[in-house]
C-alpha cells in the first residue's frame, strides 16, 4: 500500500471489531481519516482508543453508531458521515452470519433482515458516496464478501448467508463495470477463515440447531489451526486499496501457506 491513502477519507463498517478494526487500524496508519460505522458503541470506542495509543487517525476519528439493518439508521448515518465531507474510501465490512438452520424453518423476516445487512446496507452506503468519488476522479469501493460466494455447497444450513454475500458479490462487480474509467475502483475481497467473533459465535451454537456439519465444519477450522488473524486478512485487502485494479474478486492469502511446514 502506497502513500496513495493519505490525507483521504476512509468509512469503514462493522468497525469495532474483528476484521472492520484492523482494516481501520490499517488505514489510520496509512494516514487516512476516518469514520469508524458499527452497531456497538462499545466496541467503537475500543476501536477509537486504540487509534488514539498508537498516534494514529489524524484529526481523530468519527465513530457513528447504527444498526444497518434499519433504513433510518442507514439514512442517519450517511448523513453523519457526508457531512464530514467527501469520502474517497468506503469499506463495506459488517454483516450478519444469520439465520442459520433449515432452510424451511427460516422466516421470511429474518431472511429480509440477512438481506437488509449483507445487501441493502453496503449498496445504500455505496450509492451515497459514489457521487463525490466520481467528481473527484478517485475513490474505492471494497465489499467484504466470503469465500462462501465460490462455494455456496460447503455451508449447508447456511443458505441466507451463501445468497447474501453472492449477490453483493455480483452487485460489486456489476458496478465496476458502470464506473469504470472514472477513477473508482469497486471489488470484492474474500477474507479467507479469520479468528472472529463469528467463528466463536458459531462454535458455540447447538449443532442441533446449525447442524451437525455447519458445526464440525466450522470447529475443525479452529481444531487444525486453519484460522489467520484479523490483522493478517486486513492486510491482504489493504496490500491492494491503492492500486487500479477494478472488478476483482480479492482473495486472501491462503493461511497454509502462511505457516511453516
């Protein structure tokens, strides 16, 4: 990652923890401002604070607390963030691993709900900077997605979550293709399997409920050591914010290889 960043504008969602933190840690570092977007008031000011020990966010950073999944909030908190000025980077990282189960059993509301925090939110939040990305010449868009996307067969009981992240997948690269040549880059990045509070969330939950294989799944990854840090999945997608490259799907580094044999 370049000097590119400095000086620019980043929002960043699901920001309070997991990978939205390191991902903001990283950028702070790289010498943008930014607007740090989650549910959590909490968390956010953990965020802020670590922000704050290490010299980091210039100008300091504005933490907006909404749950993405209401349009109001969603309204709210665009409103917050534009009023800061133009945003030149925008990662769309919070989103909800639910409802899990049969595919049956799950109400339609809570579909619309997976819907309204995996799909909805990062389109609104993109449809509301693009503008002042496009006028400036610059700007980039990343939609955190899931390996799930390429291989929706390997999370059975988790049919909301594999829709959701294939059709951000497909509104990302739908959109490069319609700015492209303005000088904003839209991709996806897949953050390969990370230590998160939702893999924890997941492993706690009753196989009877999830699934006996959703279960297993998800505690082998943890078992054989296959998960990789919050801060070495965000370096995989912040390695590649200030290039040109638009239209992609980002791949994280396999964790495997990252370890010695």
């Amino acid at each position: 990652m370049t000097d590119v960043l400095a000086g620019r504008t980043a929002l960043v969602t699901g920001a309070g923890r997991g990978i939205g933190r390191a991902v903001a840690l990283g950028l702070a570092d790289a010498g943008a401002d930014l607007i740090l977007l989650a549910r959590s008031a909490d968390q956010l000011e953990e965020t802020r604070a670590l922000l704050a020990e290490r010299g980091l966010a210039r100008g300091g950073a504005l933490v907006i607390t909404a749950d993405l999944a209401q349009e109001e909030e969603r309204t709210r908190s665009i409103e917050i963030a534009l009023a800061r000025g133009r945003i030149d980077v925008l990662v769309n990282n919070a989103a909800t691993v639910e409802p899990l189960g049969a595919t049956t059993e799950i109400p339609a509301a809570e579909l619309r709900w997976a819907f309204e925090v995996n799909v909805f939110a990062p389109i609104a939040l993109t449809t509301a900077v693009l503008p002042g990305m496009t006028d400036a010449g610059w700007g980039r868009v990343v939609n955190v997605s899931s390996g799930i996307a390429a291989r929706p067969e390997a999370m059975p009981r988790g049919n909301a979550y594999a829709a959701t992240k294939a059709a951000l997948e497909a509104h990302t690269i739908n959109l490069a293709a319609e700015v492209r040549g303005t000088g904003v880059t839209v991709n996806v990045y897949r953050p390969g399997r990370v230590e998160t509070a939702m893999q924890e969330w997941i492993r706690a939950q009753d196989p009877a409920r999830i699934g006996a294989a959703l279960h297993g799944r998800f505690t082998h990854f943890a078992a054989a050591g296959e998960l990789i840090s919050p801060e070495e999945s965000a370096a995989g997608l912040l390695e590649r914010l200030g290039g040109q490259e638009t239209g992609a799907v980002w791949e994280a580094e396999d964790p495997a290889a990252a370890r010695p044999a």
